[in-house]
C-alpha cells in the first residue's frame, strides 16, 4: 500500500548523494524535518510517489552556535526547542514568540522553522520574524554551502529558491547590536490553530539619543511571499519610533500589501489589520530595543 | 422554590459507567469496526450546487481490479421517492455541491477512491439558489421543478415548500396601544453540529436478505426503519447496533449511507465499511438553517409587552423540512403575550438537507426576538432582566404554541440571576454585558428498560438511548435511588435494535427524562417482584412487605421477627424462589417538562481589528432536577460554547458556483478552549410534576441564549446594533468603520 519511500541519512554528505542520486533518476523526493506540514499535504493534497529524505536527526539541522558576529540556528530545530533556550530567547524575542505561535504544544514538538520557511506559505509565522532579523538561509549544496537571504527566499506560493537536490541547513543571524528589538504579530480570529489572517514583524536599532538608527518591516499573509517593506523602514529611521512615525509605517504597510479576498479575509480588511499588526508590533519592537540598550 | 429532597444517589457526581473505555482509548467508535474480508465504500460527489444528470456510466469503476461493485440510484427500489432516498443518492438532479450520486465497493479505500475518478458523469449545469432572498423572489430558479407551496395544487411551482401561521388575539390594537415599537431584521447564518467524530458504517447482509448494521447514530430505530424504507424492506429484515457515539446535536439522527453500504454488500456478498471524511462531514450532512427573521414589539411605559409579529424564513437546504416550525413556536415561547402573529416559511435552496442541532429552529428566531427585547429595555431604558421579569411565562400561562405551561422555571432563572454576584457586579467601560433568554420544549416519547439483577446483587441495565452526554451515568444513578442500592453495584447498557424494546433517539433532550423514566419504572417493577419474594419467604401477604433503603422489611406493625432481606439477598436465593428477577417497562412518556434558561455575555472588543472576546459567560438553567449535576454542567458549558462559536466565526462561505470553501476545522472556526472562558453555571431546579425525581431536559437550551446574548453584549458596548451574525473581525470592523 505504501506510496513512498523512506531514507534517513546520518549525515549532509550522505543527504546530498541521497538527493542528486533520485534526481538523477528522475525520482521526486521531498524533504522531510517535522513532517507538520509533510504529511497533513501528502494525505490530503497530493499523495504521488515519492522519496521521503528525513533531515531532522542531522547535526547541522540541529546545532545552535552562538558567536560574537553571528548566531547560528539548524533548520530542524522543533519550535519547542527553541523556545527553551532562554539565550536565543533574550537575543531575538519576535523570532522565537512567531514560532511559539506555530499551532499547538503537539504540534510545537516537531515543527520547525527551517520547515516553516521552505513551505513557502504566504501565511508562514516565522518567515517575516526571519527577514527582519536579516537572516541568511544556508543552503547545503554539492558545491559546499551557499547562502541566500530570507527575503529572497520563499519565490511564489508554496514555491522557494531550493534546487531539488539541494536543502536547507539553518539560519546565519547577525548578532543584533545593543539597542535593538524584534517583536511579531500576527492576526488570526481565534487564539490558536489558525493561519493568519495579516502578520508584521518590526526589527528597529535605537541609539543613545533613542533615534531609529535602522529598522526592518516584513509583513506576510497579505501577498503571495512575505514582503519586505523599506518604505516602511523609511519612516522609522531618524525617528524615535513614536506615534506618528509608527503610525506612518503602519500606513507604509497598508499600501505595501498585494491581499486577496478569500475565505480567512476581504482585502479591505487584511490591509487595514496588517498596518494594525505593524503599528503594534513596532511599539513592542520599540519597547525591547530600550529595555536592550545597556 | 422546589422543595428540598432528600436523596442518596442523585445529584452526587459519580464517574461514569463508560468513562475509563473512553479514556483509555477502548471504546468503540463508528469507524473502529473492522470484520473479516471487508470491503470498503466510498461515495461519488456532485462538482456542481445544481445540475441535471444526464448519464452516468458506471462501467470503467466496475471493471477495475479490485472493485466489486459500483452503483447509483439506479439500483435501488425506484417506487421509493422520498426525500431520504433522493438525498441519500440523487437521481435526475444534483441538488448541491457535495450531492451523493454513485457509490463503489472496493478491497482498499484507495482503489474505491480511484474507482470514483472513473464514473463518467455527463452533468446539464443549472444556476444554483443560494440565498432566501433569490429562492423567495418571484420567477425564482426552482430547485424542484414539481414542489408546490403546501402541497397545494392550484399554486405555482416554487421553491417555499410550507408556510406556518398562528396567531392570537389582535396584533393591530396592541401595536396602537404600544408607547414604544422596536422593528428589525436579523440574518444568522447555517451552522454545523461540528461532531467530532465523522459519519461510519459497517453492514453485511445474508444471502435470506437478512441485514446487519453497525454505525454511530442518535438513534438505532430510527436508523432502521429508514434504512427499510429506502431498500424497501421490512424493519425485521434490519439489525442496527449503534456504536458509542462522537457527538451527534442533531446531526446523527438522519441517515446518509447505511442504505448505500447494505446495497453494495447485498450486491458483492461482502461487508462494506462506509466512512465520510471531515470534508465529506462539512459538504453533505446537514448543517442548521440559515434564516431571516423580521421582529416587530411594542410595549407600555412600564415594560408589558402588547404585541409582537415574527415573519420567519428558514433556509431547508435541498429538500423540504427545515426547523421553521419549531422556530414559530419557540420565538415568543419565554413570554405572556396577549396579542401576536408569527408566519413562517420553509425555503429550498441548492445546499444540504438541513438537520437538527441543539433546539433545532430555536436559535435563529429567538436571536431576533431576544435582540428585539433587548433593544426594548433600551429604549425604555429598563434593567433587561426586570423587563423580562414583567413579560415572563410561568404556571399556568397559555403558551403561544397552545398549552398551559405547567411548573416552569424561568421566572426563578431570571431571579437568580439578579441575585447572581456576576450580575451584580457591573461591568467596566471596556466590557460589554448583554443578556438573553433560552427556551427548549423537550419531548417524551417511546422508551423501553430492561433491570437484570445477577445472583449476587449486581444490577445491569438495558435500554436503548445511545450515550451521548453521560445518560448512562444517570441511568445508574436512578436506578440507585429507586432500589436503594450502591451505584457501584449497577451498570448500564445500550442495547441493539434487537436486543431491546423498542426506544426513540437520543434527541430532543428526551433520555434522561423519558429512558429514565422507564428505568425507574423496570426498578420499581424488581422491588415488586422482591417484595413478593420476600413475602414468601416470610410467609406474608405481599402487602404485609416494605421496600425500605434496599431491603424488603415486614411493614410498621406486622408482627414478625425476621431480618430484612437485601437485593443481595434476595438475589442469593432467586433460583429457589421463582428464578431470574428481571423487571421490564415500555412506556410514551408524556409531560416532558419546557426548560428555560438566561445566560449573559461580557465582551471586550478590539476597535481595530473587530475581534470579539467572550470574557465572561454566566449560565442558569432549570434542569428539574439534576440527576447527575456534573453532566448538566457539561450540557450547560457545550450548548455555551456552540452557541457563542455560531455567535462569532461559524459560517459557511459559499462562492457563487455554490461551493463551500472552507470545509475544513481549519477555515470553519469552531471555538477553542483557549478561545473560552470559563462557563460559569447556576442549575436552578423547579421540579417536573411529570417525572418521579422531577427531570427536565436539558441537553438543548443552552445553544439558544448565547447568540442573542453575545449581540446584545456588542451593543452594549458599541452602542449601535450589528444585527446579523456571525460577529466575526471583519464584519464587526466594517460596523465599526461604516458607524465612524
Ligand atoms: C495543526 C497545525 C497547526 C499549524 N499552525 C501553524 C501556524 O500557526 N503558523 C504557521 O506558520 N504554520 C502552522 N502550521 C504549519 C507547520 O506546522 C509549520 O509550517 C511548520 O513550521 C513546518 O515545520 P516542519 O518541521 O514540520 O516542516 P515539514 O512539514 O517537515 O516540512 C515543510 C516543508 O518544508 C520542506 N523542508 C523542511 N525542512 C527542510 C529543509 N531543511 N530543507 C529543505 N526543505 C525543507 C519540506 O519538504 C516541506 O515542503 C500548522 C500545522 C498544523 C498541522
């Protein structure tokens, strides 16, 4: 009955001949960390033939490294994981809190965010946590590794930048410097177990004077990737973050936004609720990047 | 207030006969039963709202490896034409999206699966109906071409299959004598009961044209004499054993491929396992209507109502026989008033059969009403509990649906709510509070029990009310106080249709009250069959005996020196003293006693985003008498919760080609826990002359408050009405924007 392979490689090396061997032979395989989004989509989607390749018990996709310049976190880290080490916590809050929202304590036990990011949905929590916090996704490529930034990463709907024998093995995150803070928000009419409906995630640096010295906007659900948003970065550097600078990037969202209509929200109402969601995730931001300047 | 009773079993809180099975993960459920060389069914889905069936070739699924058997309508009795039957498969046209119209039997679910993708359908695509506004307009597209207002020859095709109207005294006269007259509409939209368990068969038959079924039902009687009737068999053709039950509220109380699943293994010799998906669950079974309901009362200065007119119109789905009579004769129920009108309309549109859930009918009408009443103490600028005080039912009040009320509660429900510290303490400026009044016939009907006791004492029950909210736990209960022995020592059953007399579904709020009647009667039948025993053994007048805290004892001043004799007892020696005791009752219970209930709402509302948050839900109900106060609570906070999900988010969104596109737990948001407050309850028992411990039902008023409660909530704290539902964020932001 089965409809599909299973390999569980040990190690990258071993991943990559895994990978370049099926698509060699015109095999189609499929990535597997948590399986949150995997298997929910191979039973309800689409359940042809394939390759499962289990990236979840490798070193790489597990290690955290925490350097003066950067930090290091592995693609397949659970969000429940994660969301235990109290330094990655202090270090990015916004990043952590957009994983903790990843649906239930059951499903926080596997999912992860390297899983969140190559889904590629427009609604995917962590991804404008990422962008903001400028991460570099390393990629694990016959040729070594190369990197791409979050921003560029996720290409069209459920599409990405991955080749198929290739796949990702965590995040470069540059440390961020005293006096900044990240927060995210996102919409969803319920309390749990919901895809959002708008999200926004503000990553902003103040100076001593507490002048916006340089701010990242990333907003998601509101077109087919998440979007980076400098306009609204614009209206925050060489501010204090107040009111009305935030209440302008929220605008900056507002207009920034491609929404559709569809069953989870009108386009009126997602445009409306994702400057909401910036103007409010901004103060957050603001509030930590204070508390962060030593 | 009700007098205070002295009992041993009732009204304690004991763990239920079933629980350890359900919490360990052994109970068997609807889809759990597996039989050996199996097959399994799947169903063929119409793509389209409304189409003609042109052609239906069955050919390239029958020759499939690994299929045994495909059909459509075609295969079944073609002299039966209900409803039931064109629902159950459709014949000349699909009715909506989701519509059954062919059926395989396979080895794997996969191969029935593929099998489907091979009928070939030749579809004629009409314009499907959708709305009450397009089925009720004049030269309507018609979604049965032969169907005719009341059956009524000499009228026009249309898509208002009956129309309801009662009234009393004189609606002109006492709008004139009003002071002040509300006047509004109110749209709510279809609901799903939201079961968690899924629609699940099994069914085999013999080559004699006997026919087993196993499936997860309200009601195996039922189940069986529809599934006759579709096959054209007789009931005693048909054995039905109900599995233990994931939810019903209504929904599992039709049948949608028990019939299907005995023809294809009448057709392949083999047992056929039928299982709907959760998609399936959301596009093919019934929701609750969706309605218009216009409301106009007027009232005096001081609150007393003068006249009230309800035009109500039900969406019905497919087929004839939504809730709008039900819904009639609920929408004025909680009040005495002497001057109304209330018309009704039962509306066909291109979407499932509608059926029951909690109340059915209830909800929607009483939403207008008691938002109407709410925007009546406003404008009077009265308490809403006082003003509902000055309007309220009680003994002896004609109903407006006929009767007299006998010994009803919702007078003590609105007054210990004043008294309730929840209501006493206002609220802050950013919480609204708004209040509502719930209602509930409940019904009696048929019911059988069966009190085996075994040789050492123990009781077991036998009846055949499946256990959807813990009847068995007060079966036992019952069955306790009225023998006077341990609840320990008793165990219930649920029989099959075989097994037991014969019993009506678990629905309209019936068993405890009615099974439970029979129950205690079986019980009281056993004390007579001990007291006669006893009797003998004593060498007594059977008169002579007393059945006194579980003993048969000789009565106050007959002189004789024995010791009492206990069940155990008595049981002991049973073989020598005339064999098995075995009581037995079978009754149509009469007397189901109305159950009344008010509930309160306080919300916060953020202006930005328009999402509502309950934070506060108080709920008082008269229950009669709770036999098992914890399982009154548990009906008491899920009737809450349903009723505040249809409130907020529940809807279903429909395209323009008729599709529900979100037919999914993700995109149909019923609450989550974390969604919820606490469901504070106040069980207010006003006893019901009509049941020896005084039960009522109480399993469906509390859906029916919460959705006008949580509106009047929003108004209170918005100052403005947002009259249809659901109050989800953006239809509560577009409120907010367009009153900006
Ligand atoms: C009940 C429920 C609730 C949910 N709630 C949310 C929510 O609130 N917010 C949200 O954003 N998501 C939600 N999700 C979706 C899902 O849990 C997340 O997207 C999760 O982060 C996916 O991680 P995973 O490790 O399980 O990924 P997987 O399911 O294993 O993989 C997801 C996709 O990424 C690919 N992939 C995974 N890892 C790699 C890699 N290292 N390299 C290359 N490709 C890779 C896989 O091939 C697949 O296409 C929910 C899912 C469920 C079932």
């Amino acid at each position: 009955m089965s409809n599909f392979g299973y390999v569980a490689p040990s190690t990258v090396e071993e991943t990559l001949a895994v990978l370049q061997r099926a698509t060699d032979q015109g095999q189609r395989t499929q990535i597997l960390a948590g399986g949150t989004d995997v298997i929910v989509q191979f039973r309800s989607l689409d359940s042809s033939h394939r390759l499962f390749v289990d990236i979840k018990s490798l070193k790489e996709t597990n290690d955290v490294r925490i350097e003066n310049e950067h930090i290091f976190v592995g693609a397949a880290i659970p969000s429940g994981v994660l969301n235990e080490n109290a330094e990655l916590k202090a270090l990015f809050p916004g990043l952590l809190e957009a994983a903790d929202l990843i649906g239930s304590t059951q499903i926080q036990g596997r999912a992860s965010i390297g899983g969140n990011l190559c889904n590629s949905s427009p609604a995917g929590d962590t991804i404008p946590a990422l962008i903001v916090n400028s991460a570099l996704c390393v990629i694990a490529t016959s040729e070594g590794t190369r990197t791409v930034p979050s921003e560029k990463f996720v290409t069209g709907v459920g599409r990405n930048c991955l080749a198929a024998h290739e796949f990702l093995l965590g995040f470069q995150i540059p440390r961020p410097s005293a006096g900044t803070g990240d927060a995210y928000l996102r919409f969803i009419p319920r309390t749990e177990m919901d895809i959002a409906v708008a999200g926004a995630a503000v990553s902003l640096s103040l100076n001593h004077e507490g002048i916006c010295e340089r701010a990242r906007v990333s907003i998601g659900a509101v077109a087919p990737t998440p979007l980076l948003v400098s306009s609204a970065a614009e209206a925050l550097v060489g501010t204090t973050a107040d009111e009305d600078a935030l209440q302008q990037a929220a605008q900056a969202c507002s207009d920034a936004a491609q929404p559709i209509t569809d069953k989870r929200g009108t386009v009126e109402y997602r445009r409306k609720v994702v400057g909401v969601l910036c103007r409010r995730a901004g103060a957050i931001a603001k509030d930590r990047a204070l508390s962060n300047r030593n | 207030m009700a007098e205070v009773a002295n009992f041993k079993a009732i009204g304690t809180r004991p763990i239920r006969p079933d629980g350890v099975e359900k919490v360990t993960g052994r109970a068997n459920f609807g889809a759990d039963l597996n039989l050996p060389d199996m097959l399994h069914g799947k169903v063929l889905r119409s793509p389209h709202a409304h189409a003609r069936i042109k052609r239906i070739d069955l050919t390239k699924a029958q020759a499939m490896e690994g299929v045994y058997a495909a059909i459509s309508s075609a295969d079944f009795p073609q002299e039966v034409t209900s409803s039931l039957s064109r629902n159950i498969l459709a014949r000349d046209k699909v009715l909506y999206h989701g519509h059954a119209l062919a059926a395989v039997a396979a080895r794997t679910p996969r191969i029935a699966e593929e099998a489907l993708a091979r009928i070939e359908v030749e579809y004629e695509v009409l314009p499907p109906v959708l709305t009450l506004d397009d089925a009720m307009r004049e030269k309507a597209t018609l979604v049965s071409e032969d169907l005719r207002t009341n059956d009524d020859e000499n009228s026009p095709p249309s898509n208002i299959a009956a129309t309801q109207r009662f009234e009393r005294g004189d609606v002109t006269k006492g709008f004139a004598e009003a002071d002040v007259i509300v006047q509004e509409e109110f749209r709510v939209p279809s609901a799903h009961q939201g079961y968690i368990e899924p629609h699940a068969c099994v069914a085999t038959s013999n080559p004699g044209g006997r026919v087993t079924v196993w499936c997860t039902t309200q009601g195996p009687f039922e189940v069986r004499s529809a599934t006759a009737g579709v096959l054209n068999k007789t009931v005693s053709d048909i054995k039905v054993i109900p599995s233990e039950i994931g939810g019903g509220f209504g929904g599992k109380t039709v049948v949608y491929f028990e019939p299907v699943a005995v023809r294809l293994s009448e057709l392949t010799g083999k047992p056929v396992k039928m299982v709907m998906n959760r998609e399936e669950v959301f596009r093919a079974t019934g929701p609750a209507s969706a309605t218009l309901c216009k409301i106009k009362v007027g009232a005096k200065k001081d609150g007393r109502i003068t006249a009230a007119t309800a035009w109500l119109a039900y969406e019905a789905g497919a087929f004839p026989g939504s809730p709008v009579g039900p819904g009639c004769m609920s929408v004025f129920a909680p009040y005495d008033i002497d001057n109304f009108l209330v018309e009704g309309y039962d509306v066909l549109v291109n979407k499932p059969k509608v059926a029951a859930y909690r109340a059915p009918g209830a909800p929607q009408s009483m939403h207008a009403m008691e938002c109407a009443i709410d925007e009546l103490a406003q404008k009077l600028d009265m308490d809403p509990i006082d003003l509902r005080l000055k309007n309220a039912a009680k003994e002896g009040t004609i109903a407006p649906y006929g009767p007299k009320f006998p010994p009803i509660g919702l007078v003590e429900c609105l007054e210990a709510a004043k008294r309730h510290p929840n209501y006493v303490n206002k609220t802050s400026e950013e919480v609204g509070r708004g209040v509502a009044v719930g209602f509930w016939f409940n019904i009696g009907m048929q019911s059988s029990a069966e009190v085996n006791i075994a040789e050492d004492g123990a009781v077991s029950i036998m009846e055949g009310s499946p256990d959807i909210g813990g009847s068995r736990a007060s079966m036992c209960l019952m069955a306790a106080e009225t023998l006077g022995v341990p609840y320990e020592t008793i165990n219930a059953h649920v029989g099959d249709t075989e097994s037991t007399g014969f019993c009506n579904l678990t629905g309209g709020s019936r068993t405890t009250f009615a099974t439970g009647l029979a129950v205690v009667k079986a019980c009281e039948d056993v004390i007579a069959q001990c007291k006669a025993r006893a009797a003998m053994t004593w060498e007594l007048d059977v008169e002579q005996v007393d059945w006194r805290d579980g003993q048969a004892v000789p009565k106050p001043g007959v002189n004789i020196d024995v010791e009492p004799l206990s069940l155990a007892d008595i049981a002991k020696t049973m073989s020598r003293t005339g064999g098995p005791l075995l009581g037995r009752a079978s009754l149509n219970a009469q007397g189901a006693g109305a159950c009344f209930s008010v509930n309160w709402t306080d919300v916060t509302i953020d202006r930005e985003t328009g999402k509502v948050d309950v934070k506060a839900f108080t709920a008082i109900q008269d229950a009669g008498r709770a036999i098992h106060p914890a399982y009154v609570e548990g009906q008491m906070q899920g009737g809450a919760v349903q009723g505040l999900g249809w409130a907020l988010n529940e809807e279903y969104i429909y395209n323009e080609n008729g599709v529900v596109e979100n037919a999914s737990f993700l995109d149909y948001r019923v609450p989550v826990a974390s969604d919820m407050p606490m469901i504070d309850c106040e069980i207010i028992e006003v006893p019901n002359p009509s049941h020896p411990y005084g039960v009522r039902g109480v399993g469906e008023t509390p859906i029916v408050a919460p959705l006008a409660a949580t509106s009047n909530a929003v108004r209170d704290l918005l100052g403005f009405r947002i009259n249809d539902l659901p109050l989800s964020p953006p239809n509560v932001l577009a409120a907010i924007d367009a009153a900006d």
